[in-house]
C-alpha cells in the first residue's frame, strides 16, 4: 500500500566514467548477477514502487541510451553535459527535471532490495538517508573508503564523510531529498554530491536516517561483482520452500552452475528451457531400457532436476522473477514428470503392469504438485515432492529396476497428496471468513 505523501519519483546518478572498474565502457552498462547495473536499478526502483524514473547520464551517454533502448526501461533520460565536473552537477541536473517536492536520489553503480527502497519512499517528509549500521557493511567488498556517517541521538544525520574519526554507520547510496533544501545550498557549484549533502548539513537541513536491512553494496571494482555475486546466491539462490533433495544435492549442482552463468546473461526462461531438455533427452535414454544407457538416463535426471533450479536462481538474483516465468517453469516439469514416468514404462517393456502403475506414479506426481500449488498460502507442505520423486526414478533406472520405481512413486506420491487433501481442507477450514 503507498502511503501518502509516498516519494514518487527517483534520479538514479548513471553519469560517471567509473575509472576503477577498469574498462572503457559506463559502470551503468557493468553486468552484475546477470544484468547491468543500471537495468537492476530500474528493476528493483520499480518493485518498490517508484513511479517515475529518470536516468541522468554523461560519460558515453549514447551506449547508455543503447541499453535503455534495447532493453526497454521505463525510463526518462536527461544528459549531464558537464559531469567530469562532478556527481553535484549530475544531481542538479536530474532535479532541474523533477517537479515533485520530495526525490529518492540513487546512485547508479549501487545494488540495493527492493524492500529497503520502499521504506525510504514511503517516509512522509524532509530529506533520509539510508545507512549501514551493521559494521559489516556490503561495501567493504570494494576495498574502498565509504562515506561514514555519525548520527544524532534521535537518528538524524549530525556529520558525513570517508575521513569522520567517529562515526556509527557508513552511506548505504540512497537518500530521499527535499528538493528544496539541495537547490538552497547549491549557491555555489560543488563537486560532488557528497559535498551537495555537507552543506544541506551544514545550513541546518534536517536528514532523517533508515537502516537498510537487505543486501547492498557499492560496485567500484571488479573484485566486487564476483564476491557480490557469492552473496546475491547465499541470499537468493536456495528457497525457503527447498526440500531435504534440493538443499543437501540439488543446489550444490545448480549453485556454481548458475553463478558461472551469470556471467553469460543467460535468461531465467532459456534456463527453464535447457533443464526441460536435459530432462527430456535422460528419459529417452532410460526409454531404451539398456542397462548402460540407463544409467546414463538417471544420472541425466538427477542432472535436469537440478538444472531445474538455475532458473530460479538466475531469476532471482538478477531481479526477474516473474509470474509468467513460475507458470512455464512448472509446466515444463510436468510435461518433464510425465515423460520420466512413461521412459519407465518403457524401460520395463510397457507391460499391463508397467502401464497401470506408470498411471498411478503419474497421477501421484501431478496431485502432489497440484496440492502444493493450491496449499501454497498454507502451513500445509507435502513430503515427495518433485526432487525426491526424481531422485527415485532416476535411482531406479539407474540400478535397473524401473518397475520399482513406478511403484514406491505411485504408492508414495499418492498417498502424501491424500494425506496433503486432508491437511489443506483443515487448514480452509479454519480460514477466516
Ligand atoms: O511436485 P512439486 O515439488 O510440488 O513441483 C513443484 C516444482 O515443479 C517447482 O519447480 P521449481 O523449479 O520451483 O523446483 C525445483 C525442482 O523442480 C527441482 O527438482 C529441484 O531440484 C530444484 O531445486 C527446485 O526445487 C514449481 O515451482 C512448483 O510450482 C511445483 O509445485
Ligand atoms: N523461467 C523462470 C523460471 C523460474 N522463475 C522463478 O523461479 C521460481 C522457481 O525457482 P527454482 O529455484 O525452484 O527453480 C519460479 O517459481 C519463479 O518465481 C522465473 O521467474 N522464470
């Protein structure tokens, strides 16, 4: 819900030549978890709620605008002529261009949570910066000095600087300003938009602070991408909702898989797509019920279902998980489930018995996804679910006994659906009305 008085609108600083990071192109165009910096800005802006976004550029602004175009960003562009100057330009720059009383001012090569930039929004009044208490900040990945931050009694920034001999928190990159209060300070062109904010200090401007609680950091260097990256997948990668497969196997596959990947800019969707495959080609060699080439089919499976979760990973750490992507990604692992089921069958040589326990092995797995999916907003959790019944199969085929395999998924699947019904229909029972 926004609040009123909510800040609508935000100026993401993407002018800078980023000299540290050691390459001819803009920082903003710098892909980190997947995307580039300044497409993940965008992203979690708008997840947080930001209305209205506008880009201020300068160095190579012409590759930014590339990017902008071909990814197609909702964004409003504003060129800083004179930002070797400066970030202090580039502020004044982008605030010439907002008419809002209050902004959200971003820098560009920060990566921030969505949830951290909602709560500076929705503050209702005067200027708020976000800060690190924690003592650990993200930053120091960078091996650069941060802005430290010395705080009054009652939160409100008292000093700001890298060289502050006491200081109890360092500049998380996010501040949400009175426009007013910046324009009244600028009476002479300053640098940067540090100084900018020292003398919004300095003439006595009020700035509240926030403590950020997700994931931040300042990308100043190269070093930092891969160590972010690390966290973004500790942080991202495995779900709350991961069975016992998937956290002690699973995801020690997908996770160095997905963190080389990110490199490549992989989408979440061709991710989705390769884990089908794979899946799809293990099941045609388990089909032909060769006991070498079945082998090779249930390690395949194991290999797909924990292809299964790059997707995931991608998609959440590079801030594009989507409703549209959860809904393929899971059709694709029925059409995925069913097709295991029938290469078992074949694999035992589509007997009468084969069949009518493939119909049951294949029943059990689309009750149990369906009742997972329906109990998803419940405390209701099924026990086999699709990691494990695919670790079955794949053991079976691989040890060469398929026919078993159809039968403990049957017998098993069937009965924690059952047992799942009678969990969900309590759980509804008690929903208020
Ligand atoms: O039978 P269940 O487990 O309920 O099926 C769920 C599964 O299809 C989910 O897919 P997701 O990609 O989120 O889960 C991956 C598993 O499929 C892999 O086997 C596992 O290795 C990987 O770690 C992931 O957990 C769907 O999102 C659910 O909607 C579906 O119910
Ligand atoms: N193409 C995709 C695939 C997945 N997602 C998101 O990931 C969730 C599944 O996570 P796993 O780690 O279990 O694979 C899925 O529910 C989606 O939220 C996506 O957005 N796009």
């Amino acid at each position: 819900m926004v609040k009123q008085n909510a800040v609508r609108v935000a100026l993401v600083l993407a002018a800078g030549r980023g000299l540290r990071m050691r390459s001819t192109h803009p920082k903003a165009l710098r892909r980190v978890g997947g995307i580039s910096l300044l497409e993940r800005s965008v992203r979690v802006l708008r997840r947080a709620g930001v209305e209205r976004i506008v880009v201020v550029l300068g160095y190579r602004a012409e590759e930014v605008r590339a990017l902008i175009k071909s990814r197609d960003l909702p964004v409003e562009v504003v060129v800083n002529p004179d930002w070797e100057s400066g970030t202090a330009t580039s502020v004044l720059t982008g605030l010439s261009r907002i008419g809002d009383r209050r902004c959200l001012v971003v820098m560009g090569d920060h990566v921030h949570e969505a949830d951290d930039v909602r709560r500076l929004l929705q503050t209702p009044s005067g200027n708020v910066a976000a800060v690190d208490r924690s003592g650990q900040p993200a930053i120091a990945l960078n091996n650069t000095r941060p802005n430290r931050v010395r705080l009054h009694d009652d939160g409100s920034v008292a000093g700001l600087g890298p060289d502050l001999e006491e200081y109890d928190a360092v500049d998380a990159g996010l501040v949400v300003v009175d426009v007013q209060d910046v324009l009244l300070v600028n009476y002479r062109a300053r640098e940067s938009w540090l100084e900018l904010r020292q003398q919004m200090l300095a003439h006595g401007c009020v700035m509240q602070s926030r403590e950020v609680q997700g994931l931040w950091a300042d990308v100043d260097v190269p070093e930092t991408v891969r160590a972010l990256e690390r966290s973004m997948w500790r942080r991202y990668g495995p779900k709350p909702t991961d069975g016992v497969i998937a956290r002690v196997l699973n995801r020690r596959i997908s996770g160095p898989l997905t963190r080389l990947l990110l490199r490549t800019g992989l989408t979440p969707d061709v991710a989705t797509a390769l884990a089908f495959a794979v899946t799809l080609l293990a099941a045609g060699l388990v089909a032909t019920g060769e006991t070498w080439l079945m082998v090779a089919g249930g390690l395949g499976v194991v290999l797909g279902s924990a292809l299964d979760g790059v997707d995931g990973e991608l998609a959440r750490i590079s801030a594009r998980a989507s409703p549209r992507g959860a809904a393929l990604d899971t059709l694709l692992d029925r059409y995925a489930d069913l097709a295991v089921v029938l290469a078992l069958v074949l694999a035992t040589g589509a007997t009468v018995t084969a069949w009518a326990w493939g119909f049951a092995a294949a029943i059990g797995c689309l009750l149990v996804s369906y009742v997972h999916a329906v109990g998803r907003d419940t405390d209701v959790r099924l026990l086999f679910r699709r990691e494990f019944r695919l670790l079955i199969f794949a053991v079976a085929a691989i040890v060469g006994f398929p026919l078993w395999g159809l039968i403990v998924v049957a017998i098993a699947a069937n009965l924690d659906a059952i047992r799942g019904v009678v969990r969900l229909l309590r759980a509804l029972r008690k929903a208020p009305w």
